[in-house]
C-alpha cells in the first residue's frame, strides 16, 4: 500500500522511506505548508491512503472536495 505523506521541515531526517514523488511539504514550526494539489489528486484517485496527520492537512485546504468534483467528471 502507498502512504501519502508530506516531508516534514525544521527537523534532522530520520530514517524515513524513499520518495516516489514529492507532493509537498509541512513545516510546523514555521507552519507552512505547500501542496502539489495535481500530485496528491492523481495518487489519491489511484488508491493511495493519506497518513492521519496528512488527511488533516487535505481536509483543511479541501482537496478533497476536488477530488469528489474530479471522479463526479469521469462518472
């Protein structure tokens, strides 16, 4: 299964997997945040799950109400 997680800022890197492509970052000391929004819209309609945290993060920009708009298109 493929997580979609945001790379994290403000932090040493701990041992955390490699990237399939980066869909954005969070910094949460800055709390600054950037969104690929077509990345994570593509991932998402492919079956990706989004981390709890990340899910958080989509909710508050609402990408999830593109993503139902998207898949309201293709139906």
């Amino acid at each position: 299964m493929v997580k979609l997680r945001l790379k994290r800022c403000g932090r040493k890197q701990r041992g955390e997997g490699r990237d399939l492509r980066k869909v954005g970052f969070y910094d949460p000391i800055k709390n600054q945040t950037y969104l690929n929004v077509p990345a994570i819209l593509y991932f998402l309609e492919k079956g990706a799950q989004p981390t709890g945290t990340v899910q958080d993060i989509l909710k508050k920009a609402e990408v999830f109400k593109e993503l139902c708009s998207n898949q309201a298109k293709f139906n």
